[in-house]
C-alpha cells in the first residue's frame, strides 16, 4: 500500500491548517469534518468504533458508551484509516487495538500513530511535558489536559520526555509491546516477562491492584548481565482488560553511564586494533 495516497495530510498539517495551536482547540469532530469523514455516538456491540467509507465521504461511529478520552483516540484512530487504507474493507476496531497495537508494523498500529500525532502533537505535548517525571501521576495530569487515554499519553511521555525511561505492555500470558526514549534505545531491552520482584508481577498475578512507585533491581526488568547491580524506578498500572502498563524510570543513571563507558572503551580498542 502507498503510504501517502493523494489524499493524505499528515497530522501536523492537518493541525496547521486548521490554526490549532492549543490542546483545548484539538476538536476531534471538527478534524474529522476536515477531513470529510462525520462523527456520530451510537451504541456498538464487539467494537468500540468502526468506519464506513464511500468514494470521497465517511462515517465514523464511536461507542458513544465509552469514556471521553477513548472516544477521541478511537477518533482519530478510525481518521489515521480513513487518510491511510481508504478503498479497503471497512474497519472495526475493538479495544485491544487502542493498548495492544504499538509495534508491529500494520494498519492498526499506524492508525495508532496517526491518533496520537494527532491528539498529543510533539511540539505542543513538548511544552506541557517539560520536566516532568515519567510516572503514572505525570501522565494522568497530562491525560487530563489533551484529554487522552492512559496508554497513548504514556507513551508520548516516553518519547518525548527529557528523562531517561522505558514503557512496557504486558498482557496476561506475554509482552505485548515496549517503547524505550532515545536514551535507552540500542542499549536495553526488557525482559520477556517481568520478574518476581517487580510491581507488574504482582498485579499480573492478582497480588493487588495498585502500588506506589518504587525503586527495584534493574534485573527484575532488562536483559543485560550486570543489571542485578543497578536499581530501576518502576511505576505500574493494571488497566481493566488484564494488561499492565509499566513506566521504568533511571532516576539513578548510574547503569547508563557505565554502559556508555564500556561502549566508548570497546570503540577506542577497536579503533587502536584497526591502526595496528
């Protein structure tokens, strides 16, 4: 599939051309109207929202039963199809796809995308996001601004925060999804399943429902063999399907710092290899 079909207008220029500048002007109807697709609230049965096109015209219907943040991202879901996979089969779009379809590369995770550039524009979640701690505290006052859900507001903070930090999906039976900051990508990567010391742990296993942050070995969490000497800052979160969000945060950036050393040691050894 073309990536960028005739019709298409990437968020950011959707945004420019309407003059949105502010998260309370992000009207996800009057987007959609832009876009030439309408917005309407009905009751819906195995889905939370779905899309009807035909030729230049489409009708998004959302759950008009779910809560407000949901209902603007299944929004500007259903628009990331409508601008990308027009001429297809219609799409239904059941909640799994809202939490669970964040990396592998199909429709339902670019939709994804298209949402959150959409409702949590970089530049403008940039500024609201600035130094604050990566944490399920930050992220739901950030929530609450652009009025989005738990799991895309989280993610934005991950990427677009000045902190070093990590956000992992887990489901009942495996990992879901990651999504590390550009201080972490190409140097950790997670565990295929949390350990037994850590908060995800406990809450996929129904030993609670909710626990403060706190600090725990980076082993319980990263595949990297000196990680039992480090400590990482978990934050986690049993969402209502089953799935639990995790925020780990390197407060303590000592792990990070001796991997960057190792990394420019090896290269100045394989530097000095190649002179010889």
């Amino acid at each position: 599939m073309n990536p960028s079909p005739e019709w298409y207008r990437p968020p950011a220029q959707i945004l420019a051309d309407l003059g949105i500048q502010e998260p309370a002007d992000i009207d996800i109807e009057a987007i959609a109207e832009d876009c030439a697709a309408t917005i309407r609230y009905q009751p819906l049965s195995g889905c939370a929202a779905r899309i009807m096109g035909y030729k230049d015209r489409a009708i998004i219907t959302i759950d008009k039963d779910c809560y407000r943040p949901r209902q603007r991202f299944s929004g500007g879901h259903e628009l990331g199809h409508w601008m990308r996979d027009r001429g297809q089969v219609a799409f239904q779009c059941a909640d799994k796809s809202f939490d669970q379809e964040w990396s592998a590369d199909n429709p339902e995770t670019r939709a994804n995308r298209f949402a959150s550039d959409l409702l949590l524009p970089g530049k403008m979640f940039r500024r609201y996001a600035h130094q604050k701690p990566p944490t399920f505290d930050s992220v739901q006052e950030l929530a609450e601004i652009f009025c989005t859900s738990l799991t895309a507001t989280a993610i934005r903070l991950v990427e677009y925060g000045e902190l070093p930090a990590m956000l992992i999906c887990n489901g009942p039976e495996k990992r879901e999804w990651y999504v590390p900051n550009g201080d972490l990508r190409n140097k950790l990567w997670p565990e295929l399943r949390p350990g037994t010391g850590s908060i995800a742990y406990s809450l996929l296993n129904g030993h609670g429902k909710s626990f403060s942050p706190r600090d725990v070995g980076a082993g319980e969490w990263v595949n990297d063999r000196n990680a039992h000497n480090y400590w990482v800052r978990e934050d986690s979160r049993l969402l209502s399907n089953g799935i639990v969000l995790t925020l780990l945060w390197w407060k303590d950036e000592t792990q990070l710092i001796d991997i960057d050393n190792a990394i420019e040691e090896q290269g100045s050894w394989r530097s000095d290899f190649r002179r010889e």
